[in-house]
C-alpha cells in the first residue's frame, strides 16, 4: 500500500527552511496471478493446468498444448496428482463419457510387448525430456482397442461428484490414441501483465495485483526487480477515485 507524500519543514542552519519528503517504505506484493486466465497454477511444481474440452484423438491433443507452449500433462508426485483431481475443470456442458465421470488424454503410453494369453506391456512417457515422473498403474484396457496397435494411450479418469472427487478416486485407461477425447495440458507458470496478457521472459510488465504502478522484470515465470511510480494527487479535486489498471490516471468525484 502507498500513502500520499508527506512534505515537512524544519530550520536548518542560517535559519533558511528545509524540506523534507517522507519516503514511501515499500511494501511485501501479493502477485495474484501466474497463469493465463482459464488456468489453474500449483505452487508444488509452479506449473499451470487446463483442461480442454473439444474432442480430439491423442496426437492432435499433443499438438494442441505444444500452441500454447505446454504438453499434456505428467506428474511429478502424487501430491500433484491430487491437487489435479481436486479441481473444478467447469466441465458441466460438454462431455464424452458419463455426466459424473470425466476423462482426459494425458502424456503417457502403454506399450504392449505380448498379446497371447492376456496383454502385457508397460507404461512409458510419451515425450523423452520430460522432467521425472512417476508411471502409473495397471490400467483398464479401453474398449475400442485396435488388434495391430502395439501402443495405447493414457486416459486419467476423475469424478464430477464432490465426494468422490475429494476423495482422490480415479482411474486410469489404456485407450486406442484415435479416440476422441477431453485432454489435460500442463505449462510452466509465467508472467501475466496487468490485462492478462502473457510476458516473455525478461521484459518489464506490471503484474496483476492491486498496483498498476508497478513494473517488473519477468524471471522464470516470476516478477522480479519491481520499481513502483508514486503518484501525486490531482491537483483541483477533492475526492477522486483512481484507476485500477492505468498508472496515475484518476477519476475525479467532487460535485
């Protein structure tokens, strides 16, 4: 928070006056934004999550979180598995599955290595550089599988009812990767400006909050080395209200 400046006399030496300024001391910032809008961000691994709901087969998923500088998603730990399964993905319109329970495309394979008696294989992640991950379970075997497809593709299944959801109940589907389906995307966090425009790394921007006078320089998804603009008050005009999201510009209230 910013108080007006304080302007203050006293007697210096010869009796001449001198003025002193307050200096406004600066404050902690609560930053309340790290993600673009539609996202929800986990501080456990500063990543950001969306799921999005237009059907599309597992190779187009893929394509679709590349645009949008992400992949689908893995995990790191079963901490973010739950906080993944605890969220309210505003899932109520479109769906491909059963009203209470959802599924989406995320990023693992099941390679299959035997079909004689029963299917044998073992999960991989789809993309070799991602950061370590842990590997799911057995899975459910989908029921549109193809006999010459040697690889399936991971669906999480999650559940829509609050009591199971908050209870981590989920299931994971080994499925043919040309069936349609919702899909989770995962990014790194990032700078989000003022007017939720995304900040690439290393340009001033000033983050959402509540100080449009802010401007910060963009690290790792991070503002840092913020500088603030103090703002005199309007000249002429008693009672004024200031703009959220414009620096110094005021709306004046008197009659």
């Amino acid at each position: 928070g910013k108080e007006n400046v304080d302007s203050r006399h006293s007697r210096g030496r010869g009796g001449e006056t001198t003025r002193f300024h307050t200096v406004n001391v600066a404050q902690p910032v609560r930053f309340s934004r790290k993600c673009p809008t539609g996202w929800h961000h986990y501080e456990g691994t500063a990543s950001c999550y969306r799921v999005y709901l237009n059907g599309e087969n597992y190779w187009d998923a893929v394509q679709t979180c590349q645009r949008v500088n992400g992949s689908l998603a893995t995990f790191t730990a079963d901490q973010e598995l739950r906080f993944i399964l605890a969220q309210e993905w505003d899932l109520e319109e479109k769906t491909f599955v059963r009203k209470d329970q959802r599924r989406f495309w995320v990023g693992y394979q099941y390679v299959i290595t035997n079909r004689n008696h029963s299917l044998e294989g073992h999960w991989e992640v789809a993309y070799k550089g991602s950061s370590e991950v842990f590997l799911p379970p057995d899975p459910i075997f989908g029921t549109a599988m193809s006999e010459s497809e040697n690889i399936l593709c991971a669906q999480l299944q999650c559940f829509h009812f609050p009591t199971l959801r908050h209870h981590g109940l989920h299931s994971w589907y080994a499925e043919n990767c040309y069936e349609k389906s919702s899909f989770l995307c995962k990014r790194s966090q990032t700078c989000v400006d003022i007017k939720d425009n995304i900040v690439d790394e290393g340009y001033y921007f000033t983050p959402k909050g509540n100080d449009p006078c802010l401007s910060c320089t963009c690290h790792n998804g991070e503002p840092e080395m913020c500088v603030a603009a103090l703002c005199e008050r309007p000249q002429g005009c008693q009672q004024y209200r200031k703009d959220p999201k414009e620096c110094c510009k005021f709306t004046c209230l008197d009659p």
